[in-house]
C-alpha cells in the first residue's frame, strides 16, 4: 500500500489531521457494529475494512494506542429458549457497552471476533427447519429482539420451552423465518 492510497483509505482529505480521520474511521466501524443487523458477512467486512485501515497508519507512520485485551462472552443455555435468548442478547450488550469505554483498533478487533463468536453460539443452536423454497429469507432482516422476545414468551405460555420442543409446534411465521435466517447464518459458520 502506498502513502496515497493509504490517505485514501483513511480520508485524509476530509479532516484536518491524520489522527481525526482515523478516529472518525473508528467512529463509524463502532456506529456500524451497534446499528446494523448482526450478519456474519457483515461483521467480516467490518474486520476487513479494520485491517485495511490498521495497515494504513503503519504506511503513514500514525501511531495508536496498543491495549492489552482478555474479554470472553458467556456460554449460551442450549436448552432453554429464553434463557439462551436472554444470554445471547447480554453478550451482544456486553459487547457494544465495552466499545463505549475506549475506541481502539484492538478493542473494535476483538469486539467484532465476539461478535462473530456470539451469533455463531446462536445460531447452531436452533434446529434446521424447512420452509418453503421459494421464499426469500433476507439475512439483513434480522427479527426485532423485543418482538422476537414475546414470541418466545408466547411459546413458553404453550408449553414449548426448550430448542428440541420446537420440533412439534406449530410456530409463527416470523419465527419460522429467523430460525430459517439462523440456519443460513450457522451454515455460512461451517463453510468457513
């Protein structure tokens, strides 16, 4: 990579100094991470575009500050729903609060990875299910987490309680879609 196009990468033209372009950078993967859905392909352009940009200050010589990392997620409850539901969710905050302390290359780095981590845990959890194959299942249309918390609610009240349980209900078509979307995400996992 070349000085230029390591300007151009961090948009050097648009600030007044390379730090603030760089920061602004930073900013904006963070922004993205909190306000866009949780996709694998996603948060891998996101590491891609960190590491675009972590070669960028090396060519153009701007230093960063280097922190020392060991952050784990918990271990999601593979039997029961809301449990699992509920610990998946508190990873996912856990995850974007630790991104409000600090912005750094290493922090943004290992957040994405946990992300990664997380919707990986996730999304092997769910059962493969079928539905019918002319339906588009839109890995960006990610269920709303209040909305996809009632349904759990909702199976919980009908007695259906754990992953193995969904096999013999009938469940809501916007379940049946993110458990679709689910599967879509753990067999990109196993591709990789």
């Amino acid at each position: 990579m070349t000085k230029q196009e390591a300007s151009i990468i961090i948009r050097v033209d648009d600030f007044e100094s390379f730090e603030e372009a760089l920061e602004f950078q930073l900013f904006e993967l963070k922004q993205q991470l909190i306000s866009k859905p949780c996709i694998p392909q996603l948060l891998q352009a996101r590491l891609s575009k960190l590491s675009q940009l972590k070669e960028a200050t090396l060519v153009l010589d701007i230093k960063t500050e280097s922190v020392n990392l060991n952050l784990e997620i918990n271990e999601l409850d593979s039997s029961n729903l809301i449990d699992s539901f509920n610990s998946y969710q508190k990873n996912k905050n856990l995850i974007l609060a630790r991104l409000s302390s600090k912005l750094t290359f290493d922090l943004l780095d290992v957040s994405i990875n946990l992300m990664l981590e997380n919707l990986n845990k996730w999304s092997k959890l769910w059962p493969i299910i079928t539905i019918l194959e002319d339906e588009k299942i839109l890995l960006s249309k990610e269920l709303e987490s209040m909305e996809f918390y009632q349904v759990l609610k909702e199976l919980k009240h009908a007695n259906v309680l754990n992953f193995k349980d969904l096999y013999f209900k009938k469940l809501p078509n916007n379940l049946k879609h993110e458990i679709k979307r689910l599967n879509l995400i753990s067999y990109y996992f196993s591709q990789n």
